[in-house]
C-alpha cells in the first residue's frame, strides 16, 4: 500500500519474502536444466559410439548454437572426437566438406578447452587426448624439422589448450617463437615451462606426455649446446633428470651437455 510515496513495512516484507522465494525457485530450476543437459549429451555419446559421427556433427552443432547449450563444452568436444575420427577415413578424405578434418578437430579442440575451465572432461575421455596428442607431436615435429615453425606451432599449441601443464609442448613453442624472432612470446613459453619444471607440477600421466617432455628438452638442449652454451643446456636438462635418469638416450645427451 502506498501513501504519499512511502510503502509500509508489512507489504515490504512480503516483497522480500516473494524475491527470496523466485530466486530459489530460480536455483532449483536451473539445478534441474543442468542435470537435464547432462542427460541430453548422452544422445551424442550413443551416436559417437554407433560411428554416426555426421549425425553427432549436426547435433552437437545445433546445441553449440541454442543459448541454453551453448557454453557448455561436451558438444564442442563431441565435435572434435568425431572429425579426428573421420580425418581416418578415406571416404572422408575425399569430401570437400572433410578433407580438413584433422584440423578442424585441432579447432573444436581448442574450443573445447576455452568452454572447460577445470579441463574435467579430458579425464573423461582418455584414450581421444592420448590419441591426438601422439598425432599432434608427430605432425609438430615434422613441420619443425622442416623449418616450418609457425606451421608447427598451432600443434603444440592445440596441446597446451587442453593441458595447459603440458612443459614439453609450451618448451617447443618456445621454440618455434624463437626460430620466428618472436622474442615476447618466446620469452612467455620458455619461462612457463621452466615455472613448470622448477615447481614439478608439469603433467606426467601418460606416456606420451613424457615423451614429448623429453624430445623437447633434448632439442633445445641440442641447439643450445650447437651454441655453445652447454651450461645452459645442463641445466634445462637437470630440471627432468631425475625422471629419465634410466632412458639410455636421455643420459647419452645428458651426458654431452654435462661433461
């Protein structure tokens, strides 16, 4: 009731009382949209699993567009998984709409990354990061053995979107920044890698993370030696030592540097 502009107490209490009641209404709808979602991705799991994967790309495609779906990672990643698939296929290969595939799974890849903060689903989903990681390493190296580093580095940086704990990958896109004269960035990922390595909190939970680990280090330890500044070298190499300590080709190159 208003009089003279003034709204008495009880009514204002009975305002509060109905905005505390539509915010937790809000919460619990919201809850319950959420766990709804959750259930609604499983249709792209069961098309992924069946190998329909251009049906998964024209669903995950229609949820990555609708404002309540949008945000969510699941379909981006659902995408990716389903590209890197088809750039396997040579049916595939020989589409237009295809024969870029495997880059295109790069690029949802990343995508999904940006959308999964904590990075929560690539637990989830193991043997696809695994898998993609051993192939971007491969493709990553032969560019930069070619020359090629700015072609190498959207590689190793596809690598550091999903695993942003990833020393190796952000060592060789160091790298690659240095043979290009991006001295800034060069800079950045070098420093990372050593904040990595120093703190040993770089990722370690799989072989193929390793490996690429120990390529790196073994690669800038190379070239700075051909620079002459073994001491340097030795002393990148000694931030992993302890962890190939038993590789007879990590202690050959160690050895190099440090004797």
């Amino acid at each position: 009731m208003f009089y003279f502009g003034i709204v008495f107490s009880d009514e204002n209490k009975n305002c509060n009382m109905k905005i505390k009641i539509f915010s937790f209404l809000a919460l619990m709808l919201f809850a319950q949209f959420a766990k709804a979602q959750e259930t609604e991705f499983k249709d792209l799991l069961s098309l992924f699993v069946d190998q329909k994967y251009e049906k998964v790309l024209n669903k995950a495609e229609n949820y990555t567009v609708g404002d309540a779906t949008k945000k969510h990672p699941l379909p981006y990643l659902y995408i990716a998984m389903s590209l890197y698939e088809m750039s396997k296929i040579e049916k595939y290969a020989q589409m237009e709409e295809y024969k870029n595939a495997f880059k295109d799974a790069m690029k949802y890849t990343s995508k999904y990354a940006a959308k999964d903060k904590e990075k929560k689903y690539v637990q989830d989903f193991p043997d696809y990061f695994i898998n993609l990681r051993k192939d971007l390493t491969v493709e990553g190296d032969i560019q930069y053995e070619a020359g090629k580093f700015t072609k190498a580095k959207g590689f190793y940086d596809c690598m550091v979107d999903f695993d942003p704990n990833d020393a190796g990958a952000h060592l060789m896109l160091g790298l690659c920044f240095a043979h290009s004269k991006a001295v800034k960035e060069s800079d950045t990922e070098f420093a990372k890698a050593k904040e990595l390595l120093v703190s040993q909190t770089y990722s370690t939970d799989n072989e193929e993370v390793k490996k690429l680990l120990k390529s790196a280090l073994i690669t800038y330890a190379n070239e700075l030696g051909d620079a002459n500044d073994k001491k340097k070298a030795a002393e990148w190499m000694g931030y992993a030592n302890e962890l190939f300590m038993d590789d007879p080709e990590w202690q050959i190159n160690y050895n190099s540097v440090t004797q």
